[in-house]
C-alpha cells in the first residue's frame, strides 16, 4: 500500500516534519491558519526552521492531476514525493498515516490546555478510515493518548480503536533554532497500540531519520520518556538558578564557580537563566497533574517550576537594588530590555519568561523599551499586549537588561546607549564590556 502522510499542525515541531517526509513520501501539511499555510506555499517559513530553499525544494502547489485541492478531495492524490499545504480537511482525506504535531500548553493555573490536541483529534476522527494509523508527536503526560485523544477519534468516527484504526506516539524533540541537531539527526522514541503497529511506526521514521530510533514497549512509556526529559533538564536549571541567589548573597561569582566546578569530568554543564518555551517551562506540569491524580504529590518537580517561575521576578529585584545602590531615581527611570525571545537566535516567543522581567520592572514604575531583531512585534504584541522593536534604539537609558544572547546582542556598543553612570545587568552571563549585574 502507497503511504500517503498528513501532518496535521505546521508549527515549529510539524513543517520540519513534513519537509523531512515529503523528501521521501507524498505528505500534506494541515494547518487551521490560512494565513500561515499562504506563507508556505510561498516557499518562506517565518519560524525560521527550514531554509526557503529546502522548503521549495519539496513543495507542490499544484495538484498534478489538476484538481481543486481545496474545494475536493484528492481523489488519487499524486504519485511519487512532495508537500502539499493546505487549510482545508477534504486535502488530507486520501492519507493513511496521520500525525499530530499540536501545542500542548498550559493555562493560567498551570493546568494542562488540551484544547488544542482536542481540536486536531476531533480532525482526525472525521476522517480517519479503516486501517489508518493515528501517531501523536505532542508532549504529554503518560496515558493521555489513549485516554484523552482516542476516544475522541472513536467517538466521531464511530470507529473501534485497535480494530478499525491504530495508533502510535513518537514525541518530538525539536530544538527551535538549533540548525545542528535537527530533526532527522535527533534519535526518534517511537511507539504502537499494538506490537505489530509499533513495528510500522518505528520504520516508517527509521525511513528518514539517520540518526535512528528507539522503539518503545508501548504508549506510555514512550509518552513517559518525553515528559521526564524536559522535566529533567527544568530540575537542573532550578538548581543553578538558586545557587546563583545564594552566591550573589555571598558575593561570589556564579559562573566562575560553575567553570570550577566543570573541570570534574561528571559535572553536568546547566547555567542559571530565564526557562522559558513550549516545553521545559510546560511539560513539568503536565507529568505533575498526571501524579496528582494518582495521588502523588510530586515535590522536586514543583519545587523546581517554583524556583524557575519566580526568576523574572528575581532579575528585576537585582535591577532595581542596583538603583538604590548607584543612588539612582527609580521612578520613570528608562530601562532597555534586549530580547523577548525565549531563547537566543530564534523568533519564537511562545512561553517566554522575559515577560516576567519586563512586568516587574514596570511595577516598580520604571518606563521599558523592548529590541529584539528576532521577533515579530504583531505576535509579541497580539500574545502579550507588549510593544516591541526590531529596530535598535536611537536614545539613552538609566539601565540595560541583557536577557536573551542574541548574536546582534553580543556585537553591540551598550555604552552609546546608557545615560552616565548607567547599569547593565547581563541575564544570560555572555557580555566581555563592564557589567554591573548578572545573575
């Protein structure tokens, strides 16, 4: 049998999916906003994961058999490789394998958004046939695929889940902006409903992925891996983060004691710093509800969300203590943020907690301007109701806040920009010039 691939999500984690599939297999890419799906047909990602030539390379903007692939189904769809784009479900009715790629955030309480996964299920179950196979890539707690998304898919189909239709779960571990380890050179956890489907998801990635795959006893546990990893590595973070209070209570430098202490050869390389994303400051609380409800109460891993969470509020603290100690007017005092981003060369601002920085300091009643040559001020702006600026600033201010280490950033005369006497305060522990404060 032909396969025929439908990713449903042309996010950060689904259009390099696609891309790496198409090079081998007929793949559509389906995306709720229209306006995105326009971008990709274009042949331009303003994500910034895939390289406009790569994605033209794969593209097809046309149906070869010269249908309308919006106002009718596929009927045969086309032979041999490609990437359709499209916004509209009758485009993926002809595939066979569909995988998920959906956000999994979470609310305002910290509680697990499943919304979106909800929405894409909901896509799935209209048209999933006899035989397909369903593969969910979105972090989750372990069982909730099963749990949440298949009966959803049962429901609306009318379908019997590992009967009429399969399932699998193969979790991305996509880097944003990390033009290194992309998707197909990052080893791939894949799963099955069955073991006999397991064995079809894990070739169908070992297909494309050179850096191999690992095939997982079953759902959960492949759902399990995922979630441990970023909770891992929040746990780590949570910890530097709090030895960085302690030494600056006590007057030492935090990154010189970390490159001391680097020189032991199982010394783990963290540094302290904003954690923001889509995943390392949301997937803890996804594997923290799944325990609650068991009854476990999952101290360390709420701990560490405790520390990491409250770090905006701790940079902008440092900052204004090095007004008072500089005998510096707080009040409208003009403070330049650089970045917003949640991590550096990357226009992704999903989760990021230079939010945080920037809302405390106007609490204190200081007057912020945001410059980040990365992101896009409608999104930041539509997200956050902030006002940003691609643009370098043109005036001077009392302070700097070096809070994401652009590459731009690191090049930049600071001193052109700072008011005699002014602060800069380095978060991310990059800059070579004078600084005043860093965590």
């Amino acid at each position: 049998m032909k396969i025929k691939i439908a990713i449903i999500g042309l996010g950060y984690v689904g259009l390099p999916l696609a891309r790496l599939f198409a090079t081998k297999y007929s793949v559509v890419g389906f995306d709720t906003n229209q306006t995105r799906v326009n971008e990709l047909r274009k042949g331009h990602d303003s994500t910034l994961e895939i390289e406009d030539e790569d994605l033209k390379a794969v593209l097809i903007n046309e149906n070869p058999i010269k249908r309308d692939f919006d106002s009718s189904p596929f009927g045969g769809g086309w032979e041999g490789t490609g990437l359709y784009c499209s916004a509209a479900i009758e485009a993926i009715k002809d595939c066979n394998y569909y995988i998920v790629t959906v956000p999994t955030p979470v609310d305002k309480n910290n509680k697990p958004d499943f919304t979106p996964l909800v929405k894409a299920s909901e896509t799935v179950g209209e048209i999933i046939k006899k035989g397909d196979i369903v593969i969910y890539e979105s972090t989750v707690y372990p069982g909730a695929t099963e749990e949440v998304c298949i009966p959803i898919i049962e429901k609306i189909s009318k379908r019997i889940y590992n009967v009429d239709f399969f399932a699998g779960y193969s979790p991305e571990r996509i880097n944003p902006g990390d033009k290194e380890h992309t998707v197909e050179k990052i080893l791939k956890v894949t799963s099955g409903s069955t073991p006999e489907i397991g064995i079809k998801v894990n070739e169908l990635y070992k297909s494309v992925i050179t850096a191999g795959t690992h095939l997982a006893p079953s759902i959960k546990v492949a759902e399990a891996a995922k979630v441990i990893e970023n909770s891992q590595r929040d746990i780590n973070i949570a910890f530097v983060n709090e030895l960085a209070k302690i030494f600056n209570l006590l007057d030492i430098d935090t990154q010189a004691v970390l490159e001391a202490a680097g020189t032991k050869w199982n010394f783990l390389p963290f540094k302290p710093g904003l954690v923001g994303g889509h995943c390392i400051g949301v997937d803890p609380y996804y594997l923290a509800q799944k325990a609650q409800e068991v009854g476990y109460h999952p101290e360390i891993i709420l701990a560490g969300r405790r520390v990491n969470d409250s770090m905006g509020h701790y940079v902008a603290s440092e900052v204004i203590k090095l007004f008072v100690k500089n005998d510096k007017e707080i009040k409208n005092a003009k403070i330049l943020v650089l970045g917003i981003t949640f991590k550096e060369n990357c226009p992704d601002v999903r989760n990021t907690k230079v939010v945080d920085v920037i809302k405390n300091l106007k609490d204190f009643g200081t007057e912020v301007t945001v410059f980040d040559p990365w992101a896009n001020p409608a999104e930041v702006l539509k997200e956050y109701g902030l006002t940003t600026t691609n643009q370098p600033p043109v005036n001077t201010f009392d302070a700097i806040v070096l809070a994401v280490s652009h590459k731009e950033f690191l090049t930049m005369d600071l001193q052109k920009y700072l008011h005699k006497n002014g602060i800069i305060y380095d978060v991310k522990g990059v800059l070579t010039c004078k600084v005043h404060g860093k965590l």
